[in-house]
C-alpha cells in the first residue's frame, strides 16, 4: 500500500482537533471565535453557531478519514499521520485564539 492515504488522514486529524474547541464552547453555552463572524476568526460566534460549525467539522473529518483515506487507527502511519494533522492545527489555533481568550498569558493566583 502507498502512502497516498496519508494525506486525507493527516487533514482529517486537522478537522477533527477544529471540531472539538468549536462544540465543547458550543455545548457550554459560549460564544467562540469562528470563520463566520466579523472580524473573521477574531469575533465571536454564538453557541449555536459553533455547534453547527464543529459539526460540520467533524463530517469533513470523516468523510476525509473513511471515504477519501483508508484510516485505521491500529496502523501505525495512520496513527502518525493523524496525530500530526491534529497536532500541527492545534498548537498555531492555540497561539492565535489565546490572545483573545487569556490562554497565552494566564493569570497566577
């Protein structure tokens, strides 16, 4: 097998790290920065519409992992491909949604 299925892999960890920040404030009842509001990924959205985006996150996720690749998470390069797709989208969103949210200098009691 070649590594073609990687890349679809590696872009559906990236979907799937975006979905999670998006429903969990969404589930928690807060507004989150999202593509939609203004200025774009710097203003807030409503709950509701972040539900909504992480869910179509994570449909892009799969679709990406079990249509377009072949994902099997007990394959070692699958697993690899996976994690860097989530980790390499993770840490810059942390980094840039941080400003905004306190994230990149928190207080110390």
């Amino acid at each position: 097998m070649d590594g073609h299925h990687l890349l679809p892999v590696f872009f559906g960890g990236a979907f799937i790290a975006n979905a999670l920040p998006h429903i969990v404030s969404g589930l928690m009842g807060q507004p989150f920065q999202t593509p939609f509001a203004r200025p774009r990924g710097q203003g807030q959205s409503s709950s509701t519409i972040n539900v909504l985006w992480g869910l179509a996150n994570l449909v892009a996720a799969y679709l990406l992992l079990f249509r377009l690749g072949d994902f099997h998470l007990r394959e070692s390069g699958d697993a690899i491909a996976f994690g860097l797709g989530a980790a390499l989208l993770s840490l810059p969103l942390a980094w840039h949604f941080g400003r905004f949210n306190g994230g990149n200098r928190p207080e110390r009691p």
